[in-house]
C-alpha cells in the first residue's frame, strides 16, 4: 500500500458532525461554526528537515516556507487566512538563535497577511527539525472555491511559472492569496487548488474530484527560468516541460472557469496583476486523467505520456 | 538558554490581529471570530515515538493519547471540542495496518465526544513515528477559564489522582471535558488548567500568570495507587507525594474557586461524578511560587523543597 492508497483508506470513515461542510480531500477542510457571513477554513502543514529544506537552507526561509504552505492552501479556497499555530520539533542540539530566525521569517510572513501567531509548542525530534503549522482562516459563505467544481468545457488557467522550484522559489514563494480572493470575486470560478506536487500530480486531484478530465496544450505551460536553465544546461535533466508538469513545489493557483470568461479574464488579470503571468493551458473535457496536446498529437499522461517526453527536445 | 526560556523570547512579539482574545500561553489560543454566542479554541500539540509513546505501544493507544492529549487542553478552558486535523511523519518502513490502527484510537474518541476529523496529512520523518493534532473547539463568550484568573483566598482542586501515569494511564486517560463544562456551568471557577507536566510543574504557570502564590497540604494531594505501588517496591523510586508532584502526564483538571463555594463544589461534585476523586489541595495566597506544608511545617517547593522528599518517608 502506498501512501496515497492509505489516505484513501484512513479518510474513507472519518468520525464527522454537522460542523462540516467538506472534510478531507480539499485544499482545507470547511466548518460552518454559526458565523453569519462566513465560513472558517481550517488546515495543516508540515515541513521536515531533509526533504522540504536542508541543514544549509537560511532558517528565515524555513519559517516562511512553513507558513506560506499553509497560507497557499487558503488562497486555493479563496479565504482570507486569520490566526495560526506553530508546531517546532527540534533536534537535541538546537540554537535557539537558530528557532528564533525561523520565527523572524514565520512573523514577517505573518504580519504582511495580517496573520495572528496565538501559540503552539516546541517538542523534540532528535534527528532532525520538523515544523507543523496550523492555521485558521475564512471565507465568505458560498465563496469557497473547492476542487470539486470543475466543468466539461471549462478553461483550464494556472498562474506564474512552472517548474524548476528547487532553484528558490520555494523557500520565498509568496502564497497567492490576493490573486485568488479577486478571482473568487470578479470571476466564477469552478475549481481551484494550489500546486505543491506539480501539475500533473495535482491536477487530477480536480479531475477525479468533478469527475472530469483534461486536456493540456504543451505549447501552452508556462515554464519557470530556472526549469529552462537547467533543462539547457544539462543534458540529463528533465526537458523543460517535463520539469514544468512534474517538478512540485511550485505554489500557484490552478483553477477552471467557464470558457465564456476566459478572455475577459485575462484582459482584466493582466491590468490588475500584471507582470505576473495569468496562462490559459488547456480545458476540461469529458473522461479522466490529463491529455497532452503538442504538434505530433494528444498523448495520454500517464507512464507512456511522460515517456514521450525522453524522446522530445529538451525546450519543449 | 533551555527550552522554557526559548518560548518566553519567541513569544514576546508574536504578531497579532484584532481577532485574538487569548494568545500564546495559556491552554488554548481564545479568537472571536464573529460567532454571536461563542468564541473559537484553537490547539495543536504533538506526540513523538521514544517521548511520549515507544515502538511497544499499542497504535490504538497512540492514537487516543494524541488526541486526547488536545481534548484535555479544550476541557481546561471550559470548551467543547469540534474538529481536529491529524498530521502524521512517518518512518520510511511504516505499516499501513499500523497506522490505521492509530486512526482507529484517535477515531473512537473522537466519536464519544462528538469530534470530527476533518483531515490533515501524512509526510516523512524517517527515524521515528510523530503525530501532531490540531483541533478546533467553542466556548460559550466568557465562559472560558483562563490561568491568569486566580485570586489569594482561592481554594485550589485537583480531580482524580496524580503521579504514576507511566504505568498506562497516559496512554488511555479520558479527557475531562464533561466535568470542566460542568464545573465552568455551575460554580464561578477562577482559573483552569489541565495537568500535563506535573502538578509542581504547571501550577506555576497558574500562579505566574495570576501573580500570586500557593499552599499546598501534603496530606491531601490525591495520590495515584500507580504512585504508591511504585514507590513501595522500589526504594530506589520516588516517594508518592514526590511522584504525584513531579511524575507529569495526569491530565486532570486543575483550578480554583473562592473558598467560599468548596464546600457547596465538594458536595455538588460527589452527587455528580462519583466515584471519580476531587480533592482540596490548597489556597492561593500573596507572594510568588508554591509551598508545602506538612507535620514538619511550611517548605518553600523549590530546589530545596524537593530535596526535603528524599529525607520524607516514602509513603508521602
């Protein structure tokens, strides 16, 4: 059993009550605990030393990247993030110097999105440093945006670049919650995640959740600098595309909207958002998984699909 | 700089909102966020393999302890637990039968007392098992008890009995919330905390907060029969008024009341909870710190008021 099998399995009979309005399996879960106007959002996120950063990654980018996981995560629901909790499991032979710059960068984060940080603990780990964040946040009734709302015909948009995160950008992402509250306001938006696992990882999550599938055209992703460097500068890695499909890490909005807007989405976009990249990259069709469009044809995505990719040219 | 001073820097600037009533440093974070009748709790706390639990223990037994450890904080402030976002790191060789059996403990409790698990996730931290909980409850607005409520005069409760908790109760204690509720609806409680480090270690958390101090009666500390049994065959062990002092992991309630309702409290309690034990331990009074009295007289309960145990019969 791999650990995707054992999420589907442990989240199949999960104890719940009339407080919830979606469990498990969004971006966070939905509570309607008796706010007039609103709805709470409510999620958690861990970072370990080893895999998300290094014993040589600066300590401020381990606390920003910490909290603006989680922050990404309201943004995908087009919530507006309110207080938080930080877990900090510490080796044996701590600096607190060291807990204290990864503070500067969780409060600095924090204080620019108007964040409270009302506690949690320190524990230990003694092999390596493990911080869980928990944050609360809200959403105006009806405005949650899940990733169950995907629609056959739907434009399919992703923001900012894919690809090539491990280069920087995902120690200092900034999480895209202002992106995705205008969206959620001028805009009807279907679905909408956040990328943490590339997008032909998480783009099925929306898929199997509305029951739909996809069709991605490859001329058409967005692909980060650092993914292109590094595709150009080494013939062993992944061609550019690839990387832009399958790297993670990434942290912007992946979301679907009626084709009918998405022109006027993208006039609109570009006046309030610009430089930042809003691209149209495929739409949402009937069936499931993700179709690749390039100039030889539409290819499955799956293990044949990425295959396709070894025999193309690495700029994709 | 030890762990405790660590959290007093770290938690002098936190950044804050206009939604927090109650942050960093009691047993929940406190937030109005707009519910008309109640005010939101907010929690998070951890357990790891080789601290709180070994690789020995039952999975069904972790899994209530990680839970019920985050009830008890929400019973401490008077509240109603509603729903909770399980993270667990796991070891590269997990068991996913393993770990559905840790669901299976938090599961059940989570059950009896109306929780909803709405999530959370699974990563890595490849040496050893950790879980951390983060749960959301409501209190009733002003009903919360505080730790910084205590007032000289005040009589000072402990339920059930302490010390011992190695010997399995920290493994399958049952939250006090049904008896906090009863207590914050019934008598006007001053201040409120559960006992996790040991009633010699959180008290005065307790009387920091409330700037006073405390008398405690060795005679009347409830002491667990683990305690006792442990101290009697083992003379190398604790004494048992050491051990209901000092062993920590009891998760019972402690709080205070103006003396003038102990009785009435005393009484009430009998009718409603026996044969579960409250107990009288103590008065807050003026000054800083904790006191002992016993046959010998009144002993400042630090360093030196210890080392007085090691002269005492172990029989306490």
């Amino acid at each position: 059993m791999n650990e995707f099998e054992l999420i589907a399995r442990l989240t199949k009979s999960l104890p719940t009550n009339a407080s919830v309005v979606t469990g498990a399996g969004d971006d966070c879960a939905v509570l309607d605990l008796g706010i007039p106007e609103e709805l709470i959002l409510f999620k958690t996120d861990a970072v370990v030393e080893g895999i998300h950063f290094t014993s040589e990654t600066p300590p401020q980018k381990i606390g920003h990247k910490a909290l603006a996981r989680c922050l990404s995560d309201v943004a995908a629901m087009a919530g507006t993030p309110g207080a938080a909790l930080i877990t900090i499991a510490l080796p044996k032979d701590f600096e607190a110097t060291f807990v204290e710059k990864v503070y500067e960068g969780i409060n600095s984060l924090a204080q620019r999105h108007g964040v409270a940080i009302v506690g949690g603990e320190t524990t230990t780990n003694p092999e390596r440093m493990l911080i869980s964040v928990s944050l609360l946040g809200t959403v105006a009734r009806g405005r949650q945006i899940l990733r169950s709302g995907a629609k056959i015909g739907d434009a399919i948009f992703v923001t900012g670049e894919l690809g090539g995160s491990l280069a920087g950008k995902h120690l200092d992402f900034e999480p895209r919650l202002a992106e995705a509250q205008w969206l959620a306001s001028h805009f009807p938006i279907h679905s909408m995640m956040d990328l943490s696992d590339g997008l032909a990882g998480d783009l099925p999550h929306i898929l199997n959740r509305s029951q739909v599938g996809a069709e991605l055209l490859k001329s058409a992703l967005p692909i980060a600098r650092d993914a292109k460097l590094r595709a150009e500068s080494n013939s062993a890695a992944k061609p550019a595309a690839l990387a832009a499909l399958t790297d993670g890490e990434d942290f912007e909005l992946l979301f679907t909207v009626a084709s009918k807007h998405a022109v006027a989405l993208l006039d609109a976009w570009k006046k309030q958002f610009s430089p930042l990249k809003l691209s149209c990259i495929g739409k949402i069709v009937a069936g499931t998984g993700i179709s690749l469009r390039d100039k030889s044809g539409v290819h499955k995505l799956n293990a044949g699909g990425y295959a396709h990719f070894a025999g193309s040219t690495k700029a994709g």
